[in-house]
C-alpha cells in the first residue's frame, strides 16, 4: 500500500509540474558572462551537453538504462531505520524549511534523523558525511557546494552500506544511488522570465552564485541569459558571487548604481538571498522601485517584496513537496518498497552510473500568484502579510 500510494503521487507530480514548465522556456542562445567563468561554464556544459540532449528535463530516459539497486534492506523493519542529513547551508530561509519537513517525514516513520551543517566548506563536510557514517545512519541525504570535493565520501558511505541520496540534480559530478531535484537550465529561465515577458530593456546587471557549485550553477546562467535573449539590453556589469553573499551581492550592487544609477533598469540576482542585498544597496541609494529585482527560492522577504512592488518574481523550487517525496522516496527504496522502475526518470553520478531521478519543477512567483505559497504550506497568511 505504501509503495502504490508513494508511486502514484510521485507520477501525478511529475506529470502536473512537467505541464507547469510547458511555454516556460527559452529564446536562442545568448551571449554568455565574463570571460574567465564564461569558459568554465562552457567547458562543463560541453562535458554534460550529450549525456542530457535526451530529455527536456535533461535527465536520461533511455529503456536501456537500467540502474542497478544498491543499499536495498527489504528485511529491516522502517522504525529500524537512521537517516541523516548533511546540507551546506541554512543560510536560506529554504533550506531550514526543508531540514524541517525531512525531520518531520522521519518523524512520522518512526524514524532517527540527525543532521550536519557544514556552512559551505566542503572539507567539512566530508568529515561530518564521515561521522555519520560512523554513527550508523542508513540513508544519507545530502546536498554541497561542491559536488566533487564530497563525491569521494559519498562513494565510501555507499560502500559502507549507506543508500546515499543526492539531494540535488547530480550532473555526473557527485556519488550517488539515487538523485533529485529540479532541473537547473529551466530554473535559470524561470528566474529572468517575468522581466523579460515585462520587454525589460536598457542597462542592467547580473549576479551569478558561487561557480564553485559546479554545472548545476552553470546551467542557471544559461538559462536567465537565453530567457532574455530577445531583450534588448545592454549589460553594465556580471558578477559570480563566492557563497553566495548577500554582503558581496550588495558590495557589487552599490558599485553600478554609483555609476548608473537610476539609469540601470534591473539587477537580475541568481538568488532571493543576494536579490536581498541589491534591495538594501537599491534601497539605501533612494531608488527603491525604480530598479528592477528578481531572484529564487521564494524566501519570506522576497515575497514580501514581491507584494510590496520592489522585487517582480521568485521561484518556488521545492517548498514542503519536495523534500517530503524525496524522503519518503529514499525510505521506500531502502526497504524494497519501491524500485528504480517506480521512477520516472534517471541520471548520471560521478562514476558514470545510471541512477533513479526525482524531478521536481519550480514554480514562478508574482504579486499575482502569492497564494501559491501559502497552499504550499511554506509560509502562512499571517508571516506574509504580517496579519
């Protein structure tokens, strides 16, 4: 029963977020950032480009591939279980609601779940994948800032029995049994696409995330860039932000309006995190409203901006959804009560493995849709309008 109930949601969810996407895609390429990070970004894409030219998702789906099920105890009873969440960051407001609906599924189970913080260093958190392991945890869920810096540990975490879930698209670069999340390129297109529907023209700005982060950043670039390739704009200033930064993401901010000012018509921001630091730099020069924001993962702030008039749009990328079917994914297949067939999708690890994939799309978010969030359950009536 579980196993069917699981299996028929994940479908059902596929099915309806793969229709959300249809119409959200993108013009012909544009050109790309700054020199240095544009060959980076362009070296990476190429080594990825024929391993996901099958899928729109850019996921594979070839009936060949047949993932070989790893880590599978169908003879261990569910309350027996220990899971263990190793993430970046809480730096975003996402990422503290998620933590908090994996503990919540685990909770519901019957379930141990512990969890590690390595606030962006991956050295860190490869000892911190290690200690868990130690600790005996049979399902590991984790998400990093650097993808290959990790995947060593997460390959000797499988080999220790572990069923080691990324948490995010792996993209050939990290270790993984199993993988989820969204796909990057589209998330790009969603994040510029209200401004560019707007016919935003003019000079305008970019902050990009920490490149660090490997293909998945990449792919973000790309797709803001060629959802505005038909925009006639002229761009003053890119930058890659280290971490993330909502501090550097103003840094840069304040510099282009020192020299533009109000001539800039937006700063397209990769994040609601740096989008927040923009607002301040934008805020603190008197221009407030007359530069255009926009950015992902549909933090609190940058919904109450949103309603306010001074960011137009976020993506919701996972809400309380996500994070919920991936848990309760990894929890079925661990226990043999769900199997690579009951996944609609599969991807690439770091060792050139076909393994199952969860996809998962994001949803754009305006002053016109804000109850989208509130039904998602990710943020009440009350904390956003402050009723």
């Amino acid at each position: 029963m579980r196993r069917s109930r699981l299996t028929a949601l994940m479908t059902a969810m596929v099915l309806s977020m793969g229709v959300a996407l249809t119409g959200c895609g993108s013009g012909a390429p544009a050109e790309t950032g700054t020199a240095a990070a544009t060959d980076k970004g362009t070296e990476k894409n190429a080594e990825t480009s024929s391993k996901e030219s099958s899928a729109a998702d850019g996921t594979e789906t070839s009936a060949d591939a047949k993932p070989e099920a790893r880590n599978v105890t169908p003879d261990k009873a569910r309350e027996d279980l220990k899971i263990g969440v190793s993430f970046k960051t809480l730096q975003e407001e996402r990422w503290v609601l998620e933590l908090d609906t994996i503990e919540k599924v685990c909770e519901e189970n019957g379930i141990e779940c512990i969890y590690q913080i390595s606030e962006n260093d991956a050295q860190k958190q490869v000892g911190q994948i290690e200690n868990m392991v130690e600790q005996g945890i049979d399902i590991l869920l984790c998400q990093s800032n650097e993808k290959e810096a990790v995947s060593g540990a997460l390959k000797s975490a499988s080999d220790a029995g572990v069923l080691v879930v990324y948490y995010e698209k792996a993209n050939g670069e990290a270790y993984c049994d199993i993988s989820g999340g969204n796909d990057e390129y589209e998330i790009g297109t969603l994040i510029t696409k209200t401004l560019a529907d707007e016919g935003i023209s003019g000079k305008v700005a970019f902050l990009y995330g920490d490149p660090a982060g490997g293909t998945g950043v990449y792919n973000f670039h790309d797709g803001m860039l060629d959802s505005l390739a038909n925009n006639d704009l002229e761009v003053v200033g890119e930058q890659w932000v280290e971490n993330w930064d909502p501090s550097k993401a103003m840094s840069y901010a304040e510099n282009w309006i020192s020299i533009y000012g109000d001539e800039l018509s937006a700063i397209f921001c990769m994040n609601d995190g740096m989008a927040t630091g923009v607002s301040k730099a934008i805020d603190q020069a008197g221009l407030t409203g007359k530069i255009k924001i926009c950015g992902q993962d549909c933090d609190l702030v940058a919904v109450q901006r949103i309603i306010a008039g001074t960011q137009e749009s976020t993506i919701l990328k996972s809400g309380v959804t996500y994070p919920r079917l991936i848990t309760e994914a990894a929890i079925a297949y661990r226990l043999g009560e769900m199997t690579a067939a009951d996944f609609p999708a599969t991807t690439e690890n770091s060792e050139g493995e076909q393994v199952p994939f969860l996809s998962y799309a994001g949803v754009i978010i305006t002053k016109d849709n804000i109850d989208a969030v509130i039904e998602e359950g990710v943020y009440t009536k009350e904390e956003i309008y402050g009723e």
